[in-house]
C-alpha cells in the first residue's frame, strides 16, 4: 500500500466492496433460491419465498423433460471452439498490428470493433439464407464459425493491448538469434503473452456461452446450445419460475465454477499493463 | 451381377429406410397442454417408427424465429405452433399448407365451427386447433356470498363495478377485481379489446382510420383505469395472466376476467387454494355482446418449406383427433384435456363431471365470432387482434400508453390522443386509409 489508511476508512471500504459485490450477485443468488421452490411458493413475496420450504422437484422435472447433457455438450464444443478459431486467427493478426504498424493500422482496428456497433439482427437475413444454402443450419460448426466472426473482434482487441507492452526488444533479440517469424510468434511472444492470451481466451469462452441472439435463431435442436435449454422454460400461460430458474441454475454452473477457479487469472488479465 | 444386386438391394433398403423413419421437427411453445403433447407423443413414434425432434421457444422468440425461417424458406421446421391472430395472414402469404386431407376418419364437422373458420384462409383451414380458449368471468363464490351478492347468469361492466367495490378490503389484502395491466398486443390489450367492443368501439373503421380516441374507447379505458385504481391490486401495471393468475389462486382477488384456459389451473387443488370455492359466468357485457370474450386457438401448421408434409400430416392428425382427446384424459386426468377444439369433448360425461366449467366454456368459445367482432361493421376480423401485420406494433404501442394512464403518469384522454396518433402515423406508412 502506497498510503496509509486508518482502520475505519478500511472498514468503510470493506463494507462497501462487499454490499456492491452482493448487490451484483443477488439475481443469480435469487435464481438459485427460487429453483428450489415449489411454483406456488416462488411467486410470493421474497420473505415468505425464503421461509417456504425447499424441494429439488424443478430439477427433477427439467431433467425428465430435457436433454442438458447434449445441450451442455454443444455449448462446450460451441464457445470453446469458437474460442480456439478465433485466437488462432486472431494472434497473427495482433502481432502484425503491435508489432509492425502500418499507416492505417488503427482506423482497421476501428473498424473492426465497428462491425460489434450494429445490431446483430441486421444481418440475421443474410446469414440465415447463407447458413441455409451452405446446409448450416443447425449444425455445430456454423453456429462456431458465427461465434468466431462475432467475438474476433474483440479477441484482437484485447491480443493487440497485451502484445503493445511487450517490449518489442525482445521480439528483436530472437530476430537476431535467427528465429523465424513463426518462432518468434510461437516460442517468444506467446509465452510472454500467456495471461494476456489466457483471460481473453476465458472471456471469450463466456461470452460465447452466453450468447443468446445466434444460438438462438440459427439452432433448432441437434446443435441447440444451453441457451436454448433455458427458453424452453419460459411460458406465457402457467407458472413456470422455479422451474426456468432450474434450468438457468443448470446452464450457468459451469461458467460460474469455470469463472470461480480461473478468477485470479482472469483479473491478472483484465488488469494487464493498466499499473505501470 | 453380384455387385449389381448387392447395390440394388442395398437402394432399396436405403429407400424404405427412408420412408419408414423420418425426423420431423416441431417448433412449439412451453405451455401446459403442449408439455403433455410432448410426453405423449412417443405413442405416435412408436406407432409409426418416426422421431420427433422438439424445439421449445418463448412465444416471442418463437413468432420471430419461425418468420424468419418461413420467409427464407430455411425448411428447418416440418410443424409449427401458431396462434389464431397469425394462421389467417401467413396462410393468406402462402406460407402454410392446406390441411384439408388429414385423412377420412378425421371429422372434420366435430370442430366448433367458429374456431375452425379463425384458422382458414380463402376457406381452407391452414392450422389444425390444438387448443382454444376464449375469456370468461372468474369470482369467489364464498366471498360472494358472505357479502350477499349474486352474480347474474349474464353480468353487466356496471354491475361488475358493484361488486368489486364491496368486495375489496385492503386491509386483508383482498382485491375486487383483477385485470391485465402489463403491456403489450396479447396482454393488456387482449382484455382491453373486448372492454373496447362491448362499449361499442372498434379499432378501426371502413376506411381503416383509427379510432382510438373515439367515445366507446374514452368511456371503456376511463371505466377501466377508475376500477382498477379504487378496487385493483397495488401494482397492477405489471400483472400479466401468470401474475393475475396466481393471486387469485392464493386468495387475492374477488372477480378475475380472463382466459377460459385459466379454469382448469385455479380449479387444479394443487396449484389453487382457493379450486373450491370459485364459480364461473360469461364475459361481462356492456352496450353490446358483440366481441365482449375473446377467441384464441394454439394450433398446428405445416410451413410450406417443409418436405415431409406427409409425415407432418400424420402427426397432426394424430395430435388434433379424438382419439387424443381420450388418450390425455386417462393419462393425465379429465380436467387436463385440450379444450375448446372439438364438440365430442364436450359431449364426454368424464370431461363434464371433472370440469363443471366446461358448459361456460364452449358457450364463450361458440359465441365468441372473430368474424364480427364489433357492434358496426369493420373492415378486419379478429376480436382482441386485428388480423393484419401491422397490429403487433399499434396494439402493443396503444397497450404502453393505457398502461401509462393505469400508472398514474398521463391521463386517459392523453394516453388515447397519442395511441391515435401513433395509429394513424403507422396505418397511412401502411399504405391503409383509403
């Protein structure tokens, strides 16, 4: 610690840290509670919801009735393929920008980030009649080659920040010691890189996970991810609360545990070069 | 030769294969009735060797995902769940096939014939109805008669107001009346266009011109908001059916107007605490009977983009019959078959001494005439939805601003002033008014 805090303005700080943390927490908490209720209970009011007693009978009913297993497995093969086409396209791309700038470099990094300002919906016709004639439709690897378009973007930006502190000395110093470019990127950069590289690559595991406009729209029920799982469960006529919030539960556990263990990593990331 | 034959016959068997065991997909919603199709559908695969992949949406989601794959003619869909308000425009599109031909022992005449004709286009029925409901007086005959209060074989709005005022007592969280507040074209606006067509009002007139801030609809939503302010639950600008649905359920509200659908749920001991003390009457009515229930059916279709039309025939004609009908009531109770479809359901003595509300019912669904739907004559069909694309957009921008005069944050002559004008903005960017 640079300054000296008193106990009180650490206590203060503490408090605060902890309600904001459980204030952005409380929904998924809440979804967690109300799957294991009974649908009657779950509409009262949160006192009596919290005091009414608690049943795994959702769960019960939203594995008889779904198949979580296939939908867990294309939202796997989904966001984590997406995630690996994408940094394979995307850590060439970065080194070229960080490294060997060109005139235009940064009006094609706008550019880039630009395609993520339009509304995905705007271009839903197009794709759709490509995915149809390509036969794509509802199949894994369309639905991880959309992932990948989409996020790359974003996987570029990010690869091309963390490259920018690497000092582009090193880069030479191989250069001199006669790698080839393949190496240089491979063997010296990359190792450099790893928590850069690693914390987009979580990121953009989520992101793909929890991606709900495409999976949606371009799935009907072979390559149908968990986003579709938890649509199912949501009626316009009846009560189906607990029952959604089951499903939600199950949908995002994975992600939540994924996220829990890499946290640390994630962070170190995310904060990477913003401390100098 | 040898290899000739092994080929030939491995064509073959390849091509009966084929034959014998398609993969159809069927894009439906998660309601009640569509989750017992789903349990019971593998009697049909069993019966006929096919599979059936499921895809269940949010209703919205579904309209826009199925419209998407319609109008590309992506062909991922062989059967389709589609409400009443959309058959009659996609089938008029082309975008359905004609099920005129689900087989000779599918009888035809024993659909009621109004929920038959809301699902034809150019007089050929282009969705088989799985399920339909029209609206209905729900009230709590026990507090009724506590209060000395008798609710008549055909209500009034007016005496409905009466009743709802004797019937609220907040102090113990007991409310005289529930009604939609939550906006949108199938929420708020589902009750509110019947409340607008008993007063005599109508959407639009033989022109099409708007007629939002006509004097019917200033007298329906001033009746409207004022009974809901004095005697309706706190909060009613966010009660949907699911939310007006479970107060009444745990007690909350004397008189609830909504779905028929609704009455085997509250009439269900396991969901309701209050299935024995509930009665039924018709839709209240005011200056006219015309268009004061409403009708909707769920019913099936079959894109015309599919390619195993037949196979998707077959399923349909299996899940709309008869036999079904029974099939559902004694595997999953009485009270739990697909209502408002057929007659012979009705006829079932099992049907009618497990559901005393079945007479209310069919009466609501038979005189509910989305062909008339108002006191004068209009241009459109459909009673709480008008059946052109436009009317998801006006009627949910109209149902915001009503919603908004509930709240208290704008009055109703306003709130109707700027429906109208939205109305008419939209209708003359339609090309309609003539």
């Amino acid at each position: 610690m640079a300054r000296k805090t008193s106990p009180t303005q650490r206590a203060v700080v503490t408090v605060a840290a902890w309600s904001i943390g459980f204030l952005i927490f409380l929904p998924i908490l809440w979804t967690v509670i109300l799957s294991f209720k009974s649908e009657t209970d779950a509409i009262r009011t949160p006192l009596q919801v919290l005091s009414a007693p608690w049943t795994t009978a959702s769960y019960a009913e939203v594995q008889a009735r779904s198949n979580y297993g296939a939908h867990f497995m294309n939202s796997v093969i989904i966001s984590v393929g997406s995630t690996v086409l994408a940094l394979i396209v995307a850590i060439p791309a970065a080194w070229a920008m960080a490294f060997q700038p060109g005139r235009r470099t940064k009006d094609l990094l706008m550019w880039m980030l630009s395609t993520k300002m339009m509304p995905a919906v705007g271009v839903l016709i197009p794709i759709y009649l490509m995915f149809r004639d390509f036969g794509l439709l509802d199949t894994r690897i369309g639905l991880t080659v959309v992932m990948t378009l989409i996020n790359l973007p974003i996987v570029v930006w990010m690869l091309y920040t963390y490259f920018r502190e690497i000092p582009s000395e090193i880069l030479e110093a191989a250069r001199m010691d006669g790698a080839s470019l393949g190496k240089e990127i491979l063997y010296v950069l990359t190792p450099m890189a790893v928590p850069g590289i690693a914390s987009t690559l979580l990121l953009n595991v989520i992101l793909a996970w929890n991606e709900a406009f495409w999976t949606l729209q371009l799935t009907t029920s072979k390559a149908a991810p968990l986003t579709a799982f938890i649509a199912s469960y949501s009626s316009p006529e009846g009560l189906f609360y607990a029952k959604l919030s089951a499903a939600s539960t199950m949908a995002i556990a994975p992600i939540l545990i994924l996220g829990w263990f890499s946290q640390k990593q994630l962070v170190r990331g995310l904060t990477f070069g913003a401390v100098k | 030769m040898k290899l000739k034959t092994a080929l030939l016959a491995a064509t073959a068997i390849a091509l009966t294969g084929a034959a014998q065991a398609e993969e159809l997909t069927i894009a439906t919603v998660n309601n009640g009735d569509m989750i017992i199709m789903q349990k019971l559908a593998p009697e049909w695969e069993k019966a006929t060797g096919h599979k059936i992949n499921w895809v269940i949406l949010e209703e919205n989601v579904l309209r826009q995902r199925v419209t998407t794959d319609i109008a590309t003619k992506g062909g991922q869909f062989d059967i389709m769940t589609v409400g009443s308000y959309e058959a009659p425009i996609w089938g008029k599109q082309g975008w359905l096939m004609p099920l005129d031909d689900l087989g000779e022992d599918y009888d035809y005449g024993d659909l009621i014939p109004s929920v038959a004709a809301g699902l034809s286009a150019d007089g050929k029925l282009v969705a088989a109805p799985f399920y339909a409901e029209s609206s209905f007086t729900m009230y709590r005959k026990d507090l009724f008669e506590a209060a000395g209060l008798t609710m008549p074989e055909q209500p009034t709005y007016d005496q409905i107001g009466e009743f709802a005022e004797k019937l609220t007592d907040k102090s113990k969280e007991q409310y005289g009346i529930c009604l939609r507040g939550k906006p949108g074209w199938g929420e708020n606006m589902a009750f509110l266009g019947t409340l607008v067509n008993t007063h005599g009002g109508q959407w639009f007139d033989m022109n099409w011109q708007p007629q939002i801030d006509s004097q019917p609809w200033q007298q329906a939503i001033t009746y409207y908001v004022d009974l809901m302010t004095k005697y309706g639950p706190p909060g009613a600008v966010s009660n949907g059916f699911n939310e007006n649905q479970a107060l009444f359920q745990t007690g909350k509200c004397a008189i609830w107007i909504d779905a028929t659908s609704a009455a085997g749920r509250v009439y269900d001991p396991k969901q309701s605490e209050v299935a024995d003390k509930i009665a039924f009457a018709p839709a209240p009515q005011a200056v006219t009977p015309a268009g004061s229930a409403w009708f909707w059916a769920w019913s099936l279709a079959i894109p015309s983009s599919s390619t195993k039309a037949d196979v998707a025939k077959s399923f349909i004609a299996w899940a709309t019959s008869k036999d079904y009908v029974k099939l559902v009531g004694e595997n999953e109770g009485w009270v739990a078959v697909p209502p408002g479809t057929r007659l012979s359901t009705y006829a079932l003595p099992e049907y009618q001494e497990a559901a005393p509300f079945a007479a209310t019912v069919l009466a609501s669904i038979e005189a509910a005439d989305p062909a008339k739907p108002t006191k004068d004559p209009v241009p459109y069909t459909g009673i709480q939805y008008v059946t052109i694309p436009e009317f998801q957009g006006i009627g949910t921008v109209v149902g915001q601003q009503i919603s908004a005069a509930l709240a208290g944050q704008t009055s109703v002559e306003a709130a109707l002033k700027a429906a109208q004008d939205y109305a008419a903005r939209e209708m003359t960017r339609a090309g309609y008014p003539k």
